[in-house]
C-alpha cells in the first residue's frame, strides 16, 4: 500500500493503524515523509505496528531542497520493520561537487543508523530525469561510506519485494 499524499493522513490515527494492521503478511507499506518534523509521528507507527513492514520511500535527496536540512533519522534507529529507500531526485542532477557532497553526507548518516540491509536504491522511475548519474553516484557514495553496494542495489528490494531477481 502506498500512502499518498502523506499530508492527508494521520499517522496515529486508530481507523489507519486498524487497518494497515490487516496487512500482515499480505504486503508493506511505502510512504514518503516530505516533513521532518513527522519522522516522530512515523516512528510511533512503525512501534505500532512492528508486524508490518515500511518503506520510506524518496529519501536519496532529502538535502538537495533548501529548508530540509533539518532531516534527523536517528529517531528511526532501532526499528526492525523499516527501510528506507534512496532515489533521485525528479529533476535536479546529481553530477555537481556539492551534490555529491551533500548526498553523501545523507548516505553517511543514514548508514550509520541503520545499515546497508535496510536502505535501497530506487530509481523513480519515470519521474527521475537522471537516474543512471544518479545510480551511477550513489554506487560510489556507497562505496566510499563502506556501505554494501549489492545489498542496497538488489538484495533489500528481494526481501522487501519477494523478487528472486
């Protein structure tokens, strides 16, 4: 289930966590939290529900947009049911020096909360005008930050996903 757009929900609210709890089993839930202030808000769902699993989806770019620096994913740390998933952004290119810098600072971060086995690369795919620099530059970032390449490139989706390939 996508939940879309996320401003329209409640995320504590008891008729949503009713019903995303009849998941169980039978998929996950993607979501993208264009707010920072309601990672807060997310997390008491992902504690509500540990059955179920979530996807943040969109999270390759949060720092390329002035005014979301503010991103603090510590506040996920520990949650077993969450992934997180790192796409370009729709049209902003990835191959300048501070683009690079910025994203990988964020790959950084997010690797140090929570690891390669729960990040994943996304192409936002058709929305995404550069996704191959992107891919491209997240591989390197990854790298760099001695995160595990195949594992946030193909082995995340296949647990996520069910994918044998």
């Amino acid at each position: 289930i996508r939940l879309r757009p996320i401003a329209d929900f409640d995320l504590k609210a008891s008729p949503l966590l009713s019903s995303l709890d009849r998941l169980e089993g039978h998929g996950h839930v993607e979501l993208g939290i264009a707010q920072p202030e309601r990672l807060a808000e997310f997390r008491t769902m992902c504690v509500a529900l540990p059955h179920i699993r979530f996807v943040l989806t969109h999270c390759g770019h949060p720092l390329m947009s002035p005014g979301t620096h503010d991103y603090d994913y510590r506040s996920l740390d520990g949650l077993e049911n969450l992934y997180i998933k790192l796409s370009p952004p729709q049209i902003a290119p990835t191959d300048n020096a501070y683009a690079h810098e910025r994203l990988s600072m964020h790959v950084g971060k997010l690797l140090d909360i929570l690891s390669s086995r729960k990040l994943m690369f996304g192409s936002n795919w058709p929305v995404a005008q550069y996704p191959q620099k992107f891919e491209t530059w997240l591989a390197e970032a990854l790298t760099q930050t001695e995160g595990d390449v195949a594992q946030v490139f193909a082995g995340t989706a296949r647990e996520i996903y069910g994918c044998e390939r």
